[in-house]
C-alpha cells in the first residue's frame, strides 16, 4: 500500500475539521452520542476525502509504468542477445558521426 501523500493529510484533516464544524452548528447536539456520531461521521468522510484524492503525475505514472518497464526491459534485452559488445556499447547512441577531436585531422576531404 503506497504511503499517503502530505496533500492526502492536508486535505483529509481539513475536511474533518470543516466537516465536524458544520455538523455540530447544523444539528445544534449537546448530547454525548450526537458528538461522537457527527465524530465518526467526520472521520469517515475525511478518510474518502483523503483515498480518492488522486495520486502525483509521477507516481501515477511510475505506478502504471511498472509493467511496461519490465516489458520494455525484456523486449530490449531480447533484441541484445545476438548483438556483439562493440554494438552495444553503442546501442543507445545515434547514427550520427562522432566529431573528429580537435588535435586530428580527417583524411577524408
């Protein structure tokens, strides 16, 4: 279970302190089990506030992306098996020519 984001709290614990405000100024209770009752509602309601809040971007996506990586790895690790080290090393560059360093000069003109 992922652990609650400091929004999930802030919204949650304002939801309950607004929440338990309003109830007691609507109903007007005095008795013990009017305030525990408008308590529990309170918590109850500050809790699904704080549940269906919705994740970061981020974590969303790295919760969503946990099987496509391990695919993509696979797949990828799949397409490396026949390549040589040479051709790995440079697997992840571009095609482009690497420029000639400052000191050498090209034989090519």
């Amino acid at each position: 279970m992922p652990r609650p984001t400091a929004a999930q709290f802030a919204y949650g614990s304002a939801t309950v302190v607004v929440t338990t405000l309003a109830l007691l100024l609507l109903f007007r209770t005095e008795s013990g089990i009017g305030v525990a009752a408008v308590g529990t509602t309170a918590l109850a309601l500050g809790l699904l506030v704080a549940v269906r809040l919705p994740l970061p971007r981020h974590r969303a996506a790295e919760a969503a992306g946990r099987t496509a990586t391990a695919g993509s790895a696979a797949r990828t690790h799949h397409a490396l098996e026949g390549i040589g080290a040479r051709e790995r090393i440079t697997a992840g560059r571009s095609s482009a020519p690497a420029p000639a360093p400052a000191d050498e000069h090209s034989l090519r003109r």
